[in-house]
C-alpha cells in the first residue's frame, strides 16, 4: 500500500467535475446511433481535450456501465503506474543439492513470481541452460511455487460455458503459455489439405499434421464454426474443412480445459526436458518451496512495457488478471482480488477522479459484474497521458488502420490509439484521437444495450467525429488547463496539469 500510495502522490492530478454532460450528441455521431437502432441513452460517451482549444463532450458519461475489455485500460496503466516501464519478474529454478556425479538431482522447484506471462521459447530455454549447469535427471518431483498469488483457480466455464477458449482462462502465477496451444494452418490446394503446424507438443497429447481443404467456401469470421475442434484430453481432432479462402491463419484452444495447471505445464514440461536431453519420470504439482534448497537459475519477464502492450494489443485476458493481481503482490500470504481492487481504487482516487459506482472485479473486463462510467475511464487516460509514462503506456493500444482489433476500423490510419470490448450487450472502445489540426483527445465511448452488437458503425462515428477536426472549432465544453505552478488543490507537489471539466 506505502509504495501505490507514494506512487499516488508524486503523480497525483486534480480532476474539478464542475459541470454537466454536453446536451447533445454531434449530429453525425446521433445519426449513428439511430441507425443502429439504439437509443440515445444506451449510448455512453466522454472526451477530454489534453490541450488548449479543443472540445470535450460528455453524454450519458457518470452512469457506471459495462466497459468490457476497455478496462484493460485502467488495469495496465495502474500496473505502469505502479511499477514503472522496466519493472520485469524472475521465475527461479531450485534443487536441494547438487547436481551429483551422474547429473541427478531429487528435484526441482520453481518458484513462480507472477509474471503475466512465461512464452515458451523462454521456458525451453531455461531448460537448456539447466542441461548446461550439469543436471541430466530429475529423480524426483517438479514442484510449483504459485504462492504469489492467493486466489482459487478460476472457473473456466464460469463466464460463457467455453472452457476450451483461451480468453476464459484465470490468472496463473507461473503463466506458462498461458495454459493454451496454438495452431497454423496452411492451404495446400495440390494435396486438398491445409497442413496444421502447432506451436510446440505436448507430452501424451497427438494432435493432426493435415485436415481436409474446402476450395469454395469463403472465410468465416471464426475459424472453429468451419472447422470444429474436439479434445478428449488425450488429443485433438477437427470436424470439418477448413476453407482455402482463409489462407494460413492461427487459431488457439485450451488442451485441458477443466484440469488444473498443474496437468498443462507437467505435459509441456515432460516435452521440451526430453527435447532437451533430460530424463524425468515423476510429476509435476503445486506446493511450496522447502527452507534450505539452492538457487540454480533464474528466468526473467519480459518488461512490463512489452507485456502491457502484448495484454492490451491482443486483449489478453489471462495477461490482464496477472496484472490486476500484481496490484496487491506484497500483500502479506499472496495477491488477492479484494485487495487489487482497493488498490485500483485507491490509484484512482489518488490522481482526483470520483470511483462512485466503479466495479473492478477482475481487471480483465470480462464479467458480467464490472462496471466503470465512460468519463471515468476518459479522465484515467487523460491522467496516464500526462504521467511519466504516457508514451510507453499509449504505445501499448492497438493503431487505427495498422494493428490489433484497430486494424480494419474505418478511422484514417494512424489517427487513433484505441483498445476496443465487445461482451454480449456491450460495445466500447477507449484511448487517443488526433484531430486534423493536431489536437489530441482522450475518449471512451460504451454502448450498453441488447442490440450493442449492431453499434460499431456509432463507436466509429465518435471517433471519426474527432479525428476530422470538427471537435476543435466548436465551444469548449471540457478544457484542459495546466496549473501553471504544478501545485494541486490538495496542496501536494503534482508533476501533472490540472484538468478542469466545464460547460
């Protein structure tokens, strides 16, 4: 709590909420809205100018709804807050002696940090450098520390009744794969198949080298409804074609989706030892690391920069509930829910913004029980933006037109930082807009309805609003104003303009 707090005051902002939301839409953007069908009061929507001369707009902007995978966006940035751009953490690998004249050792320990994230390129290397320090065989077990984290498994069935869908997965200590194996599949018309190439194998667990090739279908928009996936735990087959229109693509899935971690990470470990030359006959479990055993190797993240950008580019949701729970990591016995979620209420609170109604839940945005106000999520941009961090943290949203879920967005390329949610009955999307003369926006637009499926075009609208530069001639009604002495209401040092929300 000390190191959020102390975080809190050398960037603290004051955020005055003295006004009340824009009385109407633009034009442009109203039209969206009905086209779709929606009402005007399921859409929800504020911008924050973060300079001089711009307009702001808030509509329906104080009522907490549910932001789906935009709240990544307050996760990670607290996460920056909270920890700086190169903060990364070390996986380490421990033995109770040795390795003896023979390459034994009695067995290995590894105690997970929490990392939200352990690629298997880095995991197999780990391996080969402990080949490397002399051990040949494991005679006993491999034991997993995930005491970091305090939390139950989560249930994968839970959210959707999809355990098999990598999105479903929890949080995980050790993150190795993230619990999910993925496949490329490539058309090869002269044998009518597509060749399927996974990513790495899994001991005891066959998957298939071809499938059979459909010359006449177009793509659909989810490979598994052409070609459907069926794993028994001991393997995987697909019913069905995979359509050539496609070309090679990658689709994932969960092997064990109703198995703990433990069974994952046992068959991967089984896999790359013997890949690298070890032997090993025992099992893989959870527990905890004995007093007295010695350090062999460490295996270190990569930096939170690069996982943020990883988690909010390819809307990870795993990656984001390691990172929620990273928020409470020094709490005594382990990081819980209860106690990340006070943190992430506690830094918000501590640059100025109201929390009134906001829900974290699990950080990642997936659930039914989070809520947070579109001006709430507008404000915690317009904040990170002017942190220390700001460019690192707005390099982690997907680009308009160039990458992630922003790729194929009809928003002028390169105009536009924005992480997009989509759950059933919602449809957001929140970052930065840059005008045509040059203004810059943070904004979060939230549709909450059941026809939220239909509400992209409105969403593009919004943003297309302020990309074409129209915002900057109107009336301010939101203004940024920087304290010219960088001393908040509060009295406390702030490195941080101030930002005044007005008519």
């Amino acid at each position: 709590m000390k190191l959020l707090q102390k975080v809190s005051s050398l960037l603290l902002l004051s955020l005055a909420l003295a006004g009340a939301a824009a009385e109407e839409l633009p034009a442009e953007v109203r039209a969206a809205v009905q086209r779709a069908g929606l009402s005007p009061e399921e859409f929800h929507a504020a911008a924050v100018p973060l300079g001089p001369g711009g307009s702001g707009l808030g509509w329906n902007d104080r009522q907490p709804v549910p932001p789906a995978s935009v709240f990544k966006i307050l996760t990670t940035a607290a996460a920056l807050d909270r920890y700086g751009p190169a903060a990364s953490w070390k996986t380490v690998f421990y033995v109770p002696a040795g390795p003896d004249s023979r390459g034994s050792v009695g067995a290995l320990y590894i105690r997970a940090s929490g990392a939200p994230w352990l690629p298997v390129p880095a995991f197999r290397e780990a391996l080969l450098k402990l080949r490397w320090l002399g051990v040949r065989s494991i005679d006993g077990p491999v034991v997993v520390d995930r005491s970091v984290f305090a939390e139950p498994p989560v249930d994968p069935s839970a959210f959707d009744g999809r355990p098999d869908r990598p999105y479903n997965q929890g949080p995980d200590a050790l993150a190795l794969a993230l619990q999910s194996l993925s496949f490329t599949f490539v058309p090869d018309e002269a044998s009518g198949q597509a060749r399927v190439i996974a990513d790495f194998s899994l001991a005891g667990y066959s998957t298939p080298a071809a499938v059979a090739l459909d010359a006449g279908s177009p793509c659909p928009s989810n490979i598994g409804t052409a070609l459907r996936p069926h794993s028994n735990g001991g393997g995987l087959s697909f019913e069905g074609s995979y359509p050539a229109a496609c070309g090679a693509q990658t689709w994932s899935m969960v092997p064990f989706p109703e198995a703990s971690a433990d069974r994952f990470d046992e068959a991967l470990f089984r896999s790359l030892w013997s890949e690298a030359g070890g032997s090993w006959t025992g099992r893989l479990s959870t527990g905890r690391i004995p007093e007295g055993q010695r350090e062999l190797l460490s295996l270190s993240s990569e930096s939170l920069a690069d996982l943020i950008k990883a988690t909010n580019k390819g809307s990870i949701n795993p990656m984001a509930r390691s990172l929620f729970l990273l928020l409470s990591a020094d709490e005594p016995g382990g990081a819980t829910l209860r106690a990340s979620r006070q943190r992430l209420l506690s830094w918000l609170e501590g640059l100025g913004i109201d929390t009134a109604g906001l829900v974290p839940d699990n950080g990642s945005g997936l659930s039914r029980r989070t809520r947070a106000s579109a001006r709430q999520i507008a404000l915690a941009l317009a904040a990170e933006y002017r942190s220390p961090w700001g460019p690192e943290f707005m390099s982690s949203l997907p680009i308009a037109g160039l990458d992630g879920t922003m790729r194929r967005r009809p928003v002028p390329a390169g105009t536009a930082r924005i992480k997009t949610g989509y759950l059933s009955g919602v449809r957001s999307a929140a970052g930065y807009v840059r005008s045509r003369s040059g203004m810059l926006y943070a904004l979060c637009a939230v549709i909450d309805s059941p026809r939220a499926a239909e509400g992209r075009p409105a969403i593009d609208a919004f943003l297309a609003y302020f990309a074409s530069g129209r915002a900057d001639q109107e009336a301010p009604r939101f203004s940024a104003a920087a304290s010219a002495s960088g001393v908040s209401s509060s009295g406390s040092t702030s490195t941080r303009p101030s930002l005044e929300i007005t008519r």
